[in-house]
C-alpha cells in the first residue's frame, strides 16, 4: 500500500464504527467512512472532543452539526503547497489527502524530465523526451526546461486542483478539467494560495470525454495524463457518467492525446469494484502495449495515528515510460 504519511498540517487520529477523526490544520472534524467497519480503539474523549461532526441522515445526505464556531473556510499547507479547507454538504472537505503520494510521485516524475531534457538539450549526458511537437506555444510564461520544449499535464476530473497544483510546482504546464465551475473556481484559488498564479495553468470547465475528443481533433498533445474519476455523475449538460461502462474507452481515448514518447499516466478510483488489479490491467492493456513502459498498481491509504491501523483510501494505478 501506498501511504500519504508525511502531512504536518492533516492527521488522520482516530477511526472505526464507520467514521473517522481527522485534523485540518487547527481543528478537528469527524466524518463518515465506510471503509471503517472495526471497533474505536483510540481515546473515546477525542471523539467527543471534534469541532464538527458529520451526520448521515437515513433519507440520503447528511449535515454537518458544529459544536465550535469554524471559518467558512481555512488553510493547509503540505510542504510548499497550500490549499483552502471547506467543510460541504456533502461531507467532503476539498482536498483528498491520501492523493499526497501521487503528488510526490508526479514532482519528482516531471522535475526528472525537465532535467534530463535540459542536460540533452546542453549536449550533456542523459535522455530525455525530446518530442516538441502540440503543446508548444499554447501556455506562455513558466513551465520550460530552457529549450522551448514544455512538459504537460492535462489534469481530467480535476476537482479542486491538488494535482494540478503539484504539477504546476514541479515545473509543467497543465491544462486542469472538471466538469463544476465550483470545483474549477476552488482550484485557482489553490494555485493562487500557494504562489502559483503565474505558472502556466489553463482552466476549462467541460465534460472530460467532450473535452478530451476536441483536443484529439485539435492535434494537442500532451506528455501526462491525470484522471480522478467518479464512480457516477454527469456532465455540465447532463452527461451521464458511469465508471464500470466509460473508464477503459477512456483511458483508450486519452491515448491519442498523448505525445509520442509521453512521460506518465495515472488512474486514480474510490470505486470498490475497481481493484488495483483491475486498473493495473487496463492499462496495461492499454498503455502498455502501445508504449512499453512499466504499470504500478497499488492501494492508497492514511495511517491512524490512534490505533497503528492504516485506512484504505481506494486505489491507483500509474504507467511510466
């Protein structure tokens, strides 16, 4: 398993009896998770002690029951980045932070590139992706390695911007898509948060597939793809989206928005039918087989500070060349 478990600002304290205890920064939120079927181990007080608690209502939904007066919203920072919290009707806070691990992964993956093409580029040893081809000349500013060559990200389901906020900080010029201008308007504020406004970051509010199809016709390349699915939901236009059913021809259509020689690729799922396994074989019978490369595939979890236990957060799979 793959473990975020380096945040100074998140903890995830304590969890069981289907919930879990977190801390956001300053305060304490206590939340639903389905995940956590097992007994409360850690101190009950702590519980009782939370700022917010979320409440499922046996009619669907839920409401958040505030025993402390809480900001409309606050900050967390993981390492040079910084992100807006807001609790929601819908109990989810705007950040994913077990997605932390993907970020790191995804920094390191780009900074490497940059590097290796900047030493290529200087007749020095190395290899890089030397493909210059599509995305050249689409975002102006930051986001080079020196030699006009820019490596790209296109962020698909991109909720409020953790992704593409790391990207960003690493080096790359992303284009970020999400379907809610709410959850588009969250992510340039988080880039802006963490000192990023000038970085070549493009924003568009769309259906992923109808997006992705006119990127393919427009002859936009890119050297990355991020994708963070739902398991159901629909588009600005009532698109209807369904995990199991569009995943795989997905993951097929954004092949042909990669470049020919792309860097990485990532599939991320809170889905439980969808398996490392299973998304480890899509793409590599996807991916792999047009690209060679190597798939990873594993589960993503938080460790519970409480009870040495580790919460399973879903699943990622990534390809790299």
């Amino acid at each position: 398993m793959l473990l975020a478990d380096d945040w100074k600002d998140y903890e995830l304290i304590d969890t069981g009896g289907g919930e879990k205890l977190e801390r956001w920064g300053r305060y304490i939120l206590r939340r639903p998770d389905p995940q956590a079927i097992w007994p409360v181990i850690g101190d009950e007080k702590a519980w009782k002690d939370a700022d917010a608690h979320y409440h499922r209502s046996s009619s669907g939904g839920g409401k958040w029951e505030y025993l402390r007066k809480l900001p409309e919203k606050w900050t967390i920072r993981y390492g040079d980045l910084q992100f807006y919290i807001e609790p929601t009707g819908f109990k989810h806070t705007g950040l994913f932070p077990e997605q932390a691990v993907n970020w790191k992964w995804m920094e390191s993956k780009i900074r490497s590139a940059i590097e290796a093409a900047r030493k290529a580029a200087a007749g020095e040893a190395g290899t890089g992706n030397g493909d210059k081809s599509g995305s050249e000349g689409q975002f102006p500013g930051n986001g080079t390695d020196g030699t006009g060559h820019r490596i790209s990200v296109l962020n698909l389901f991109a909720y409020t911007g953790g992704a593409t906020v790391a990207a960003a900080h690493a080096g790359a010029e992303v284009c970020h898509v999400d379907a809610s201008k709410g959850m588009v308007t969250r992510a340039k504020e988080n880039l802006a948060l963490s000192g990023l406004s000038d970085r070549p970051v493009r924003f568009i509010v769309d259906d992923v597939v109808k997006f992705v199809a006119r990127e393919i016709r427009r002859g936009r390349r890119y050297d990355a793809v991020i994708m963070d699915p739902p398991s159901y939901g629909r588009g600005p236009n009532g698109e209807l989206w369904k995990i199991e059913d569009n995943i795989y021809s997905l993951i097929t259509m954004c092949m042909d928005v990669l470049k020919d020689k792309p860097l990485f690729f990532i599939v991320n799922s809170y889905t439980t039918g969808l398996s490392p396994t299973v998304i480890g074989n899509m793409l590599k019978m996807s991916l792999q087989r047009k690209f060679g490369g190597t798939v990873t595939a594993d589960e993503i979890g938080l460790p519970v500070s409480a009870a040495g236990l580790v919460l399973p957060c879903g699943a990622t799979g990534r390809w790299e060349a």
